[in-house]
C-alpha cells in the first residue's frame, strides 16, 4: 500500500511539474507576444473637434468617435461608482485580475447551464477591459484572455487605480454615437456629467456590456429593467442607500437626445469654409480625431439677419418670374403620406414643409403635409391636412420660357391639382398655408469687419441643402461697375480730384485685334462733361473708359492686384468696367480696405485654435501685446497694441472714394440703400445682359456685399440691376444689424479740405446753393480755377457751367454696356 501511494504521488508530482512547465511555457510565449502596455501612458483617444460662434455658441462638431475626454478628477463620484457596481465592485481591491470575481462567474454560470436557464456571464474586471479594447482584439479564444490577464496584471503595477478608470470610463462604447460618458451624457440626456440626476446615471452604467440590447426607445422595458440592477448593485456595495435607490427606480426611463450638427441652421455655408480650412491647415485626422476647439468671426445674429434678408431678396426677385410647376406628381389614390414621407426635403428650408395637393376647387386647395416621425422613426398613424387660399397663390402665374408669365391666376385649379408635390409654408392662422417655390437664381452674402478681416456672417445660397456650393466664396463672377471704385482711386492716387471734368460721349476703341470696342452707358445715352464723383454717383461706363484711357491701365491693373481682387489683371480695357471674373470674398475684403482708410487686411473665418489640452495653435490676430498679460489693475495705463497693418492706398484717398460712394447711395444707382437711415457708402454693379447683379457697401465699421445670379449665367431680364435686386437686400440685411446702433459718420482723414463744389462744372460754389456737394480734397489740393474736360481728343477749357448744362443729357445713343 505503501508502495502504490508513494508510485501514485510520483505520477501525481510528474502530472503537476509537466503541467506546471506547460503552463510556464505557454505564459513566457504569450508573454513574448504582449504589446507594449506603456503607449497608455501617450494614449490621445479620438476626440470631437467642436466649432464655435463668436459668443461660444456651439454650431458645428466633427469626429469619426464621439468624445468629450475627461480627466478622472472631473468625473462626478456618482457616476464612477455606478460603473464599479455594475462592472467591477473589486476594482480598488484585486490587482488586476479578480480571482472571486471568477469563482463567483464560474458557479453562476454553471448552475444556469445545468438549470437550463439565465445567461452565460463574464468576470472581466475593468482593467482587463481596458487590455481589450486598448491593446487586444475581441476574438473569443483562450490565447487571447490569457494575454488580456497577463497584461492586466503588468498595467496594475505601471498605472494608477485612477488613471485605469479614467481611461476605461472615456473609452467605452455607450450607444448613441457616443464613446465615454462625457459624450453619452450629452447625447442621451443633453447634460453634462454633473448635472446627471441618480437614474440617469446608473442607465449610463447600465450600457457598457451591450448599448444596443438596452436601446432607450426600442428595448425600453429591458432597458429599465437594466438599470434597475445597477441601482440595486449601488444599493448593496454603499454607494446608495436602499430608499434612494428605490425612488431612482420609480423614475421613468426618459431620454432628451442632442442633435448632432450644426447647432446654428443658418450657418452651414460658414462652418464648411472653416472645416475646408482647418483641414488645409491640420490634416484630416487632426480634425476629426484632435479634439480641437475652434472659435470663429461668426456672429450669430448677423448670420441669421443675413440669411433671412439675402433669402427675401431672392423669392421676391423669383416670384416675379412665375410659378415653375410642383416639384413631382405623385398617386394619392393609396396611403398618400408614406408615399410623400419618402420624398427628401432639405432641413434648412424649414418653416417650409412638403406636401401634396388632395383636392383643388376654384377658392382653395386641400393638402396633406409629410407626416411626423414619432419615436423610433415611425410614421405617426395621423395624416395632418391644411389648405392654400386663391389669395395665397394669385402670384403663381405660369412661368414661360424665354420670360413672361401666364394669365392672371383666378381659381386655384388653374395652378395646382390633385397629386401635385409642393412646398408650402405656414401662414398666420393655423391649418392655413402659403405656396412657395425655390428660386432658381442664387447668390451670397458677406458681411465683415473692415478693421479686421473678421467674416461677421456668411451665406453661400438660398439652401445648402440643395446645393453645397459657397457663391460667396467659390463663384468666379463678374463684379461689372462695383469694380469703378478702384479704377476713380487709381486716378485720385496720380493727380485726379474728385471735380476733375471727364466727357461723357460716344468714344471707338481699336482693340488689337483689328476689332473696334464702343462702350456705352446702361442708359443707351451719353451726358456730356461730368465730374468724377457724378461718374461714379450714377456709374457712367464711357467716362470710365476714357478716365483710363487718359491715365493708362496699368494703373488700374496694379491697384486691382494690391487690393486682392485679381492676382494678374489682363491689360484689357474692358477689365475697367468689371469685366473680369472675381470673387464676392475678394470684393468684400477689397471694399473694406477703402473703408479702414487703406489698411491691408486677409479675410479671416477663424479666431483661434485650441488643441485638446487647451494650448492655442493658431490665432488670427497675431500682434503681441506683452503689458496684455498683468495680474491685476494697479493703475497703470491701457496697454497699447501696434497697427501692424500695411497701407496700401493713401488714407485721404480711400476717404474721397468713400465720400464719393456715399453719394451712390444718396444720389445715384444705390438709393435704395437709403432707407437704411445711417451713413453708408457702396457701389452697384450688374453685367452685359444682366447676368450678374452685385451690391457692395460699408457703414463705419461694417461692410457687407451682395451677388445674385444664376449658377449658369443668363440674362435676369431687363432693369436686374444691382441697384434694382442687390441693393435692396443690402438695406434689408442693414436695417437689421444696425437697428440697436447709432449712425456714425465715416471718419474724415486729418487735415482733409472740405470744400463746396457745384458737381455739375466741378467749380468752387458757395454755401447754401441747394445743388453743392461737400468735396474732400487732399491738403495742398482743391477744386481747378477753370473747368477742364478730359477726353474726345482735346481739352475744353473755360466752359460756363451754363454750357456744361447744355451738353448734359443732350448726347443719347447706342446700345447698353457693363453698369
């Protein structure tokens, strides 16, 4: 007997050392196998770069991963220990791997194999986790959880209990696009951490094994069920008490889910400019994954005056033209609203709605509206009706080919039937709704600061839903007469004044290709002598030509690449009268040089740039101020920051050009602006055939441009001015962002003369005379003792203004030209 024990301890002792050097074998493979754990220490997880307004307004994010990183000591105690109570109750206790956590899977999940019954469990413990999802894969094999423990076991002994937890708890997968609870806490609940009441909390706990199965909406009662343990786990470890725990059960699941976007509808025209930017600047995984935080030029208000005023503009120019026809007929004889939900309606048209015209009679149409979504996603079983008044659509005459319209609309079954897909929009009294259409012509909108370069608000089209096109900063467009601006300040630059004489008559240019150029004025009539400022007041296209003409166009062309409009100007005359292809980024920016008084400024979307750390990369004000950064006020003066900018145009010159332009609005093609009420100055432009209708102008400390015109140019029609439909919007959009603002004069150059001038001879006149003008003249410089007039060969010298008068308006011939 003796024998046969000591014969099986040898075998037992020889199983037990084969075993032992196996399991030693196999640990010091695996061991081999391990990736390095110490890159955790560099661990930068993809976070949501998030871009914001000027006031902090959030209105754009961007990320592959949704996530807001927080350091452990950030995160609320409540929430950390509901994921301990529902993950790893032993987590400051076991190093690593928990050896009760596997006995206690073990028998669990044996006695629910042997029951036939409850679910298989696991005994992972956070730190394994976070093996797993940093460093491993999530195959199921055994190679693979061994290396998970081993590497447990190494990352307990190089990281801290709190930096293991920090780094699981801003990893994990929650459902909801979200990665960490930071992310999750805002997308399920639209809070931050803080704020998370103790039933949302332990939901969130409740989602780490499996998101999906405890969706809020669709597995609701498993979902509450879920959350439910993790309250009771809080209550048993004592985390909880038990009645709190109790009263959070009682707490209906409710979620108030974020959206997700731009959080400022109107602004996506801006926040695609800035993404394209940043990603020029930084890369595409610096900006989907760095956590960036970018503060835009953007100014919320503005940006929704300009949306609404550049919107106006074009449905009143669009109504004019017709009704184009329902977008689609569809079959209304089955369940019409899933047949209309299927139809894709841009989000940035709202209020507008799709619809489908039921029923038509000669007083009304009956229409049903694209049904609700309710919560899941499902259509909502109502089918919501209203109905559109004769009144409401007596603009829809029929739009015909080539212009005109159809007969007067006098029963609503001449515009619409039954079947026909619409826009409409919500009228005053409820169930009631107007017909709409979107305009077929385009166009932009930039408003910026002059003194900066900061892009206050920016629209790029009617809907950038339909099309992502920017016009305000992609469309190469002819600015037409919104370019004479720098062709009077090239010529005030070489010894013009603004009462220089310049013959408004029929002039021939041999071009050289044997061709011969006759320009003529928009007006098909010519005027005779006229001043500068009355060239510009009424935009006259011959003296502009003869103004180069006299002073050489190489002028021109170097002014128009120094103030950034073009980048090489072709020495073609016609460039003069805007002939060449720009952008309404470009001309803005170029106007609001003329208005800071000639100071060079870079158009700029983006303020600042902070990375996920909050270091500043990148600042568009790159001045230093090294008194700016003092602890506290102890009397000293205002730190004064140098102008750094460059001048490019003589201050007293950009002066006369804005005076000038101030006359544009008081007196010439840009009256409509006006009605503003406030200094301004501008300057209209529209091109051959009316294609391109433009309005650039400027208060003070504003400046704001405008372009409509079809995205494949063609005529807009007769009299499509830009100071017939561009202007206007500029007074629309003015009337609003200077509402709350007092009417600041332009500020006059020290030591400009300002002299009173009759603008018909460009005389010196007296005060009081009805018909002077207030002329800036630069010091040393005033108003010719005899009236001299530039062009048609020779120089007038002498001529009465009483002649003058006579010439005027006695010239009428030709055919139109660039306005």
């Amino acid at each position: 007997m003796l024998r046969f024990l000591g014969f099986l301890f040898t075998v037992g002792f020889i199983l037990f050392a084969v075993a032992a050097g196996g399991a030693g074998y196999l640990i010091w493979r695996i061991s081999d196998e391990l990736p390095d754990y110490s890159q955790l220490a560099q661990y930068e997880p993809p976070v949501t770069t998030r871009v914001h307004a000027a006031d902090g307004t959030l209105i754009a994010e961007y990320a592959r991963e949704r996530r807001l990183y927080v350091p452990e000591s950030a995160i609320p105690k409540l929430v950390t220990e509901a994921f301990l109570a529902a993950e790893d109750k032993n987590f400051y206790q076991h190093s690593g791997v928990d050896p009760l956590g596997i006995a206690r899977a073990v028998l669990t999940n044996a006695e629910n194999y042997i029951s036939g019954g409850g679910h298989m469990i696991g005994a992972s413990t956070i730190t394994q986790q976070v093996a797993k999802n940093f460093l491993l894969t999530n195959e199921r094999t055994f190679d693979r959880k061994l290396k998970e423990a081993l590497l447990s076991l190494r990352i307990e002994q190089a990281f801290s209990k709190d930096k293991i937890l920090e780094l699981y708890l801003n990893e994990i997968y929650l459902g909801f696009g979200a990665y960490g609870v930071a992310a999750a806490s805002l997308n399920y609940f639209g809070k931050s951490l803080n704020d998370l009441s103790l039933a949302e909390v332990a939901y969130l706990a409740a989602l780490p094994k499996a998101p999906n199965n405890y969706h809020p909406i669709r597995a609701k009662e498993r979902a509450t069920e879920r959350r439910n343990w993790v309250l009771g786990q809080m209550a048993e470890n004592g985390f909880v008490t038990r009645e709190e725990a109790e009263a959070a059960m009682k707490v209906p699941l409710t979620i108030t889910p974020r959206e997700v976007g731009a959080e400022l509808v109107s602004a996506e025209y801006f926040t695609e400019d800035v993404r394209r930017e940043v990603l020029e600047l930084y890369g595409e995984k610096k900006l989907y994954d760095g956590g960036l935080s970018i503060r835009t030029t953007l100014q919320p208000k503005l940006q929704i005056f300009a949306r609404q005023a550049l919107a106006r503009g074009l449905l009143k120019y669009d109504r004019a033209r017709g009704f184009r026809g329902p977008l689609q007929t569809i079959d209304i004889s089955g369940d019409w609203g899933k047949t209309l939900s299927g139809i894709t309606m841009p989000a940035d048209l709202a209020p507008w709605q799709l619809a489908v015209v039921l029923e038509t009679t000669n007083a009304e149409a009956r229409i049903g509206l694209t049904p609700k979504r309710v919560v899941g996603g499902a259509l909502a079983d109502e089918r919501e009706q209203g109905t559109i008044s004769l009144k409401a659509l007596t603009w829809a005459r029929a739009a015909k080919d080539g212009g005109g319209l159809g007969p007067q609309v006098k029963a609503v079954s001449q515009v619409l039937k039954a079947g026909d897909v619409i826009y409409v929009a919500p009228a005053d009294d409820g169930g009631t709704f107007h017909l709409v259409q979107v305009p077929a012509v385009s166009g932009g909108l930039v408003a910026m600061d002059p003194h900066t370069g900061r892009v206050l608000a920016m629209v790029g089209g009617f809907s950038y839903g339909l099309s992502q096109f920017n016009r305000a900063s992609q469309a190469q467009r002819q600015p037409g007469s919104s370019f004479k601006p720098f062709v009077y300040a090239a010529a005030l630059d070489n010894g013009y004044t603004p009462s220089s004489v310049i013959l408004d008559a029929p002039i021939e240019v041999r071009l050289s290709n044997g061709d011969v150029w006759s320009p003529k004025n928009y007006s098909n009539k010519f005027y005779g002598p006229s001043t500068l400022r009355r060239g510009i007041e009424l935009s006259r296209n011959v003296m502009t030509v003869r103004l180069v003409q006299d002073m050489g166009l190489e002028k021109v062309s170097e002014i128009a690449e120094r103030f950034g409009i073009y980048d090489k100007m072709p020495p073609v005359l016609s460039m003069a009268l805007g002939a060449g292809e720009t952008t309404l980024m470009r001309m803005t920016t170029a106007f609001s040089m003329l208005d800071n008084g000639g100071k060079r400024i870079q158009p700029s979307l983006i303020d600042r740039v902070q990375d996920r750390y909050g270091h500043t990369i990148y600042r568009h004000d790159a001045r230093d101020c090294p008194s700016c950064g003092v602890d506290q006020w102890q009397g000293q003066a205002e730190p004064e920051i140098a102008d750094q900018r460059e001048e490019i145009l003589n201050p007293y010159t950009a002066y006369q050009i804005t005076s000038m332009m101030e006359g544009v609005v008081q007196r010439g093609t840009g009256r409509a602006a006006a009605a503003v009420g406030k200094p301004l100055a501008g300057k209209s432009g529209t091109t051959n055939d009316e294609k391109d209708a433009w309005f650039i102008g400027s208060a003070p400390d504003l400046t704001v441009g405008i372009y409509v015109g079809y995205d494949n140019p063609k005529p807009m029609g007769k009299g499509s001015t830009g100071g017939e439909i561009a202007a206007p919007i500029f007074a629309d959009f003015m009337k609003l962002a200077l509402k709350d603002k007092p009417g600041i004069p332009f500020r006059v150059p020290s030591g400009v003369q300002l002299i009173p001038i009759n603008p018909t001879n460009g005389q010196r006149a007296a005060y009081g005379d009805p018909k002077v003008i207030l002329e800036a003249f630069k010091p040393g410089e005033g108003p010719a003792d005899d009236t001299v007039v530039i062009g048609g060969g020779a120089v007038a010298q002498g001529v009465a203004g009483e002649q003058l008068q006579q010439l005027e308006g006695g010239l009428s011939t030709g055919t139109g030209g660039l306005y």
